[in-house]
C-alpha cells in the first residue's frame, strides 16, 4: 500500500498537469496497474475482507469449556473465580492439546459476546426522577458517625435534592419523598429505584409486590415507581453518579454541624447555589433546564403526605413503652393500655384515647425517661423523688435547680425530696406555670439581704460542730398558701 502523500502525487500528475498512467508508472517505479488502481478509487485502495481462518483446536475445546464453566459457575466466589489459565490447566489434565493463549482467546471472546451493549436514552422535562441512598461519613458534635445520604435527582435538569438520615429505613425513605417533592415545589411523571426493601415487600415476575406505606405515597402523589434490575446499578446511573459527586465535592472534607439537619441544610443551599455554575454538554445550566421543567411537573396535593410509620405498641404497667429497640416513659395515666405509636425520623408521637404525646427519638438500645410523666406517683412516694431528684430538677429546669440545692443545704436530702414531693403534687393540682411563678417569688424574696445585723457569739468548743437549720413548718405553710392562690 502507497504512503498517502504518494496517491496524491499521482492523482494530482494525472488529473492536474495530464501525465499519462505509463509515464507516472515510469517515473514512481509502480506498475501501471498499481497506477490505475489509485487512480480509480478515492485515493486509498479497498482491502478485501479477509475470511476467518479455520480453529479446529479451539473449536475442539470450545464445548468441553463451557461445560467447565457451567460446572464451576455455583463453585466460585469474586475472589476465588474462574481464569483462563486454570481452564488450560484442567483441559491439559483431561487430553487437549492446546496452549493457554488459545483458551485466553476463546474467553475473551466470549466475554465480548456476553457484555452488555449499553443504550443512549433521552430524558424529558417533568418526566423522571431517580432515587438512592449513599453511606457518608459526618461529624456530628465533635463525634465522627455513619449517616446515609438520600438522594433524589431531577433526570431532565439535573437538579438534585439531597439529606442526610441515621438509618436507611422506610421512614427515612419516605421522608425523603416528601421533602424533595417540596422542594422541588411539583411532581415527576415517574421514579426509578433499586430494589429496596422500604419500597418492594417481595418481587413476584416483572411487577413487584409494594410495601403498604411505599403503595400509599405512590398513591398519594400519582406517580408510576420503576425499578432497576437485580444488581444492575447502571440501570440507574445518572443518580449513582451525581451521588458519588456530591459525597466528593460537598461532603469532603467530612462535614461538620450540630446535628444531621444541620448539616444536610448547609448541604442542600450548596447544591441549590451551584445550579448556576453546573452546564451540560449544550452548555445550558441547571438552573435554565429546570425552569423549563418545572412548568411540566404537576402540581402537589395541599397538605404533604404524613411520612410516619404506625404502628400500634403496649404500654407496660411503668408507663415505658418500646419502639425500633430504644424504650420511652409516656404519661403514668396511660399504663396498661394500647397506643398507636406514629414514627418519624426525629420524632414520635403517641396517641392514646384521644390524648397525644409527642418524644423526641433516641438511639436504640436507649432509654427515655421524662418524669413529669409520674407526677400523681412522685406526689406521694418521696423517696422515689430522692432517688431520681437529680434528673427530676434538669428536666423541671429553674427555679428547681436552685430550690433543690437551697434545701438540701439547709435539711438534707431527706427533708428536700418531702418538700419537692409536696411540690409536685402542687404542680398538678395548680399547674406548672403558676407553681413556677410562685417559688421565683419565694426565692427572691428569701435572698434578699437583711436589713439587721445580728452577731451570734459562739463559744470555741462548739465550733467543731455543725448546727443544722430548724424544721420545716414555716415554709409548708408558706407552700400551703402559695397553692391556695
């Protein structure tokens, strides 16, 4: 075959300056059929196709490898799997005579067969969303953790919604939807996912059977739930990119913040103020696409949907009740009876014979214990108070605190918890508020500082000892008239 710039001179001799096909021969040393030939084509001759040469040595093997294949197929894991040189070796062993490099050919070919041809799709405004969750690591207090990053992505714009939960579970799930459906202020035609447990109670054929609370929001908001398949990830794979693009440029270095809410709100105004800057390959910004996609999402219902999870639970005879491991003091009136616990990713809220009972949720394996929930029992039983006054005076805050340490250092332990017994039982008798009212009164005015001076002489062989305070009579009755007011 000539050198390109060696068809250019005969076809510029012949065509240009008219030399004939004999004379161009001649003077390049080419036969003037090679001549003729470059001169006919476009300047570069055919090649003929040349015919597949005959392999009857791999043609031989070829039906006892993939009985080896389909022999070893349930014997492999992803680090023991099947290679070509241990092929080779058990065809040696059984009598074929062939080299390595001839089994290497026949699997590579057969993996080229076998890979999937991917397909270029088109997306259109309003039309899809898809949907994951990704592991990321946070700091949260001071304290680094693992939290799981929801993610749901607008397909047309590119426009993403992203938060971060303690647990990748339906209540998480469904949050999440309503979240990013507010934010995106309407609604897609469809979703993709993965195979999740939150969304599919069991896949039965191609139409996978929905978990109740996953058919509720479908059915809530009128979208159609699509899902990938079974390990097939790039069925998926614009939001399995993006995700790995936000854990990279918005999640590192690992965030830090009070809380999950905390950081998922930085999170989200960065991803919001970045659909300026991002551009696709028309270099049209996110923002632009999602103006123009907004006008085909359909409008949102007018109240979000309720993303908790119910579940009826049984309140034992200490008021504790149990839910997703962590137990929780609900009022002591409630003892004995059934609840409908409704669970939220923060939150719980109890609901009993028409009275609610909002906690804030703890880790499981925790325990919260709120004891204004025991109030008519802590009126009547003061060593009980004693036992737990501490905690008591946190959760009640000031002027309890104070009042506490005040009687305590005045009658001791014993006499305080009397005293704060009597007071609880005040409390729920007159209210909180006005019980509070009345003992910042009090306090104040038995800090004030005396108008007499009063020197007491004490004699240097009583000064080893400590005198405690006399009874407590005078401040009873005071409480007595406080909550008679």
């Amino acid at each position: 075959m000539l050198r390109m710039d060696q068809a250019h001179v005969i076809r510029y001799k012949h065509f240009i300056e008219g030399v004939s096909v004999r004379r161009i021969a001649r003077q390049m040393r080419l036969s003037r059929n090679t001549v003729r030939k470059y001169l006919a084509g476009d300047g570069e001759p055919k090649r003929a196709q040349r015919q597949a040469r005959a392999a009857p040595v791999r043609e031989a093997a070829a039906s006892r490898i993939e009985a080896i294949l389909q022999e070893w197929s349930g014997r492999t894991t992803e680090k023991q799997r099947i290679t070509g040189s241990r092929v080779h070796q058990q065809l040696v062993e059984e009598g074929f005579a062939l080299g390595i490099t001839t089994v290497r050919e026949y699997l590579a070919e057969r993996r080229r067969r076998d890979q999937e041809v991917y397909v270029p799709l088109e997306w259109w405004p309003g039309e899809c969303v898809q949907v994951d969750f990704f592991e990321v690591t946070v700091d949260v207090e001071g304290a680094r953790r693992k939290a799981w990053k929801f993610l749901m992505r607008l397909m047309y714009s590119g426009r993403d919604f992203a938060w971060l939960y303690e647990r990748c579970n339906r209540i998480a799930f469904m949050d999440g939807h309503v979240r990013a459906f507010q934010h995106f202020g309407g609604l897609p035609a469809r979703g993709i996912y993965d195979r999740l447990s939150a969304a599919i109670k069991r896949s039965v054929g191609l139409e996978p059977e929905l978990t109740d609370r996953f058919r509720a929001l479908v059915s809530y908001y009128v979208f159609e739930p699509c899902f990938a398949r079974p390990r097939e990830g790039h069925d998926k794979g614009g939001v399995e990119a993006r995700g790995k693009g936000i854990r990279l440029q918005h999640l590192t270095p690992i965030p830090q913040g009070r809380s999950l809410r905390e950081i998922s709100t930085t999170m989200l105004a960065a991803l919001d103020a970045a659909m300026d800057t991002r551009k696709d390959r028309e270099g049209h910004t996110v923002a632009a696409r999602f103006a123009l996609e907004k006008q085909k999402l359909r409008a949102l219902p007018p109240r979000p949907f309720e993303a908790r999870i119910a579940e009826p639970v049984v309140i034992s005879r200490q008021s504790l009740v149990r839910v997703e491991g962590a137990d929780y003091t609900l009022p002591e009136s409630w003892h004995g009876l059934m609840a409908m616990a409704h669970i939220g990713v923060a939150d719980i809220r109890f609901e009993c014979r028409g009275q609610t009972e909002v906690v804030p949720k703890v880790a499981r394996g925790g325990r919260l214990v709120q004891y204004r929930h025991y109030q008519h029992e802590l009126a009547r039983k003061p060593q009980a108070v004693r036992q737990v006054a501490p905690a008591l005076v946190a959760q009640l805050g000031q002027p309890y605190g104070r009042l506490w340490e005040l009687l305590v250092a005045r009658h001791g332990e014993r006499e305080a918890a009397r005293v704060l017994s009597r007071l609880i039982g005040i409390m729920e008798n007159s209210g909180e508020q006005a019980l509070k009212l009345a003992l910042e009164e009090i306090l104040k005015a038995s800090s004030a500082p005396s108008t007499e001076a009063k020197t007491v002489e004490v004699p240097a062989s009583l000064q080893q000892f400590t005198v405690e305070s006399g009874s407590l009579k005078a401040f009873d009755a005071l409480l007595e008239e406080a909550s008679s007011e």
